[in-house]
C-alpha cells in the first residue's frame, strides 16, 4: 500500500468519525430537547372523575382527546408515563398516579356486564349501557388489551392484583365474549365485526371489506397477549385453574397465527380473508342438467392470506410470536428494505410498493396507509430489540428520536402522523399521546431502566 492509499483512507475514516460526531450530537440534542418539554407537563394527562367516567383517569392528550377515554390509546400512554416517572418521578409522584392508572382500566369495566361487551370509548358525557348497539356481537368493541393494562398496573405494583378482584368476572367476560363471538372457529383467529374503530383506521386489510371477514395480524398479535396476561391476572389473584384455560387458548391461537398468517414465499406475517362462500356441495343447472357441483374436490382451506404489506406484520416480533428463523426473514427482507417499509423517518405503515399507498391528511378515518406513527415505529422497535436485532433497533430509535425532536424545536409540539421521507408533521398539532414512548426508547439507548408493557 503507497503513501497516497494511506492517506486516503485516513480521510475516509476522518471524515466517517466526524459525521458519526455529528450525528450522535444531534442525537443528544434532540434527546434533550424532548425531555424537556415532555418531563414538565406529564401530569396534563391526569383527569379527575367527571359524569360518565366514575374513576380518575389518564386522557392521551391532545386537542381532541380532552376529558376522554380511548381504549389503546391509555393503555400505551400509561407504559410511557411510567417511563416518565421512573426517568424523574418520586416516590409521592408515583403513588399520585396510581389512581388515574387504575381508573383507566376500572373505568370500562364499570360498564362490564354478563354479556362481556366494553366501550371502545368513554365520553364524559356517554352513556355506555344506556345506549347500546342493536346487536352488540356484530361491533367491534374495546380492542384486546384491557387484560393487558391491568396486568401492567398489578406486575409495577409488586404484583397485587387485588384492586381488579371484584372486577374480574367482568375482564373475563370481555374475553370470552372475543372468543365466543370474535373468532372464526374454522381457523382459530379471531376477526372484526366490521372497519370502525380498529385503531389502525384505514388498514387496507380491513377497511371497506365484508363484515366479519377480516383475520387481522394486528388484532390477533394483540389477543395473543391479552390471554397470557389473564393467564397472569388469574395468577396473581390465585385462580390458577381459570389461569390454565386461558392459557390453553393463547397456546391455540399462536398456532392458528403460524399456520394461517405466516407466510414462506414472502417471509411476511399477513392478515387474511375469511369471506369464503361455505363449503358444501351445490346443486347446479347451468349446462342444462342438474348435478352436484364440487363434489368431486371441495374447498379444504378455511382462509386466504391477503398479501397486503402492512406494518402489523411486524407484530409477530412484538408479540414474540415468531421463530427466530422468521425473524431473520422479517427483518432482512422486509424492515430493511427501502422500497417497503424503511424510511428516513421510521417505519412506513403500509410498504410504499402497495397500490394503496397515500401520504394524504386524515382525521376520519386517521391515515395508517404510509405515513409515520409514533406506536408503529415503538412496537416495530420492540419487537426487533426483542429478538436481538440490537443495531436495527438503534437505528429505529435513533429516527423517532430525530423525528420528534426536530417537531418539538421547530413547532413547539409533537403531530399524529408524519411524511416518512422529509418527516414532516401531516395532522394534528398537540398530539402526545403513545408519541411519549419515545421516552423508553432513549432510556433503552441510554443503558437506563426501561419500563416494558405487560
């Protein structure tokens, strides 16, 4: 190697030493710029009961969120309001905030009943038993992660779970009622009743398709773990042999997953299509004779999978419903990949090669066809932290936390969604909500305690 080949590869690391400089300064500097607008204003989130809501509570906070309880949307912003506590609360801090946690949870089962049926939603002014749905087993209703909040609340709590004891019955009948009434015996996955209030709103997967015929990988990755957190609950408030029977389901519905919602020729996790005519043989006149069509070779699957890329499918990570081996595949083929999902700001929520592709603004339904989310990228995160994929998991937390820091220094607060490439904000100034899981992601980074959901 000559004198000239030394130089200038001592250039080439000069100048790779500075940028990474900069870029880990910039990194510190938008670090500090969130923390210091989230760490003085977290106790915005805390509401007093008020008409319809009989406990204390935590409202997402934004400007459409006031004086209101959504069913995800507090489960998550509870896992980073601990994060918050933990990072500067004290002890007096994290006591306050007990009541508001648990009257999240305790506030829906209040409406709980025989039937099982929970609001997706809680007004101040709502009256959920008062006005119910027609048919409440053809709506959708509070997603699959109640169990999951309350088991938060109990494990941060030492493991006490008697504050949900009374309320128990109601929990289970919520689950049970998804499994009764949610659920497509033919595979084992549980479906929507319909596209309304799904949380990730226009999922092409489910948005504008047949009632009822919607296997969703987003719904049952959350169900998944909804059962083992009642395996949890149960546990703890020693009811060990109820514990089993949710077990035995959890253990059922991870296998229906692999075998319906996996797929070997993309390395992909995907929702599918349980709108299938039913199979049985049918007479037929069309050729002018009447005979029993099908009969020779009827329809022996159940379902159709739906090769939709959407960023649910990186929930099997999240849910640790995977195998390592599929990880690989998920990670390499599909997170990787700028065509699809990776971008300079995060996780694309639909892969930028589907027809369906859109950045344009939404409030109803919000826009989850492209655009960044907070929650996408967080759940993305843990699922490649999870599974050892240490670097990819840097690099994902390192965007949220350019893309949040550069919102709060340019315009004072953070957005609902953004554009992936320029991060841009598209909707909704104020919105905090599970964007505050950020916060986790940089205690991670920081080799920090880090408050994991349930």
């Amino acid at each position: 190697m000559n004198k000239k080949e030394y130089v200038l590869i001592f250039v080439i690391l000069l100048v790779n030493t500075l940028v990474f400089c900069q870029t880990k300064d910039s990194l510190l500097h938008y670090t500090s710029i969130i923390k210091s607008h989230v760490y003085k204003d977290y106790k915005k989130m805390y509401r007093p009961s008020s008409g319809s809501l009989v406990y204390p509570f935590l409202t997402p906070g934004s400007n459409q969120y006031d004086n209101v309880l959504w069913d995800w949307d507090s489960w998550l912003s509870n896992i980073a309001l601990r994060q918050i506590l933990t990072d500067v609360g004290s002890e007096k801090d994290k006591k306050e905030a007990i009541k508001y946690e648990q009257g999240c949870v305790l506030n829906f089962l209040h409406y709980g009943d025989w039937d099982g049926y929970l609001p997706i939603v809680i007004w101040e002014d709502s009256k959920p038993r008062d006005i119910m749905p027609e048919n409440i087993y053809d709506v959708n209703m509070h997603k699959p992660v109640l169990a999951q909040h309350a088991a938060f609340l109990t494990k941060t709590n030492g493991g006490d779970a008697e504050w949900l004891r009374e309320k128990f019955y109601h929990l289970q009948a919520f689950v049970n009622n998804y499994k009764s009434h949610h659920r497509n015996k033919a595979t084992g996955l549980y479906y929507w009743q319909n596209d309304v209030a799904i949380g990730v709103d226009n999922d092409p997967a489910t948005f504008f398709r047949p009632a009822k015929s919607s296997g969703s990988i987003y719904l049952n990755c959350l169900m998944y773990k909804e059962l083992n957190a009642m395996v949890y609950l149960a546990d703890r408030l020693n009811q060990s042999e109820i514990g089993k029977e949710f077990a035995e389901d959890a253990k059922n519905l991870k296998t229906a997953i692999q075998k319906h919602c996996w797929d070997e020729r993309d390395g992909f996790f995907y929702s599918v299509d349980l709108n299938l005519t039913p199979a049985v043989n049918r007479l037929d006149s069309t050729l002018g004779k009447e005979f029993m069509i099908h009969s020779g070779y009827p329809r022996d699957y159940d379902c159709i999978i739906q090769r939709i890329e959407v960023w649910s499918g990186f929930l099997a990570l999240w849910a640790g419903i995977a195998t390592q081996d599929q990880a690989e595949r998920i990670v390499k083929e599909h997170y990787a990949n700028p065509k699809t999902f990776n971008s300079q700001s995060g996780v694309r929520t639909l892969s930028k090669m589907e027809k369906m592709y859109s950045m344009r603004a939404s409030a109803n339904p919000s826009n989850w066809r492209g655009p960044i989310w907070g929650i996408s990228n967080y759940m993305v995160f843990k699922g490649l932290k999870d599974y050892g994929f240490t670097s990819e998991a840097k690099e994902l937390a390192s965007k949220t936390i350019w893309l949040f820091g550069k919102d709060f220094e340019k315009n004072g607060a953070l957005h609902e969604y953004y554009e992936p490439e320029t991060g841009e904000p598209l909707l909704n100034k104020g919105f905090q909500n599970w964007n505050y899981l950020v916060l986790n992601m940089i205690a991670w980074l920081d080799g920090k305690p880090v408050v994991d959901e349930f």
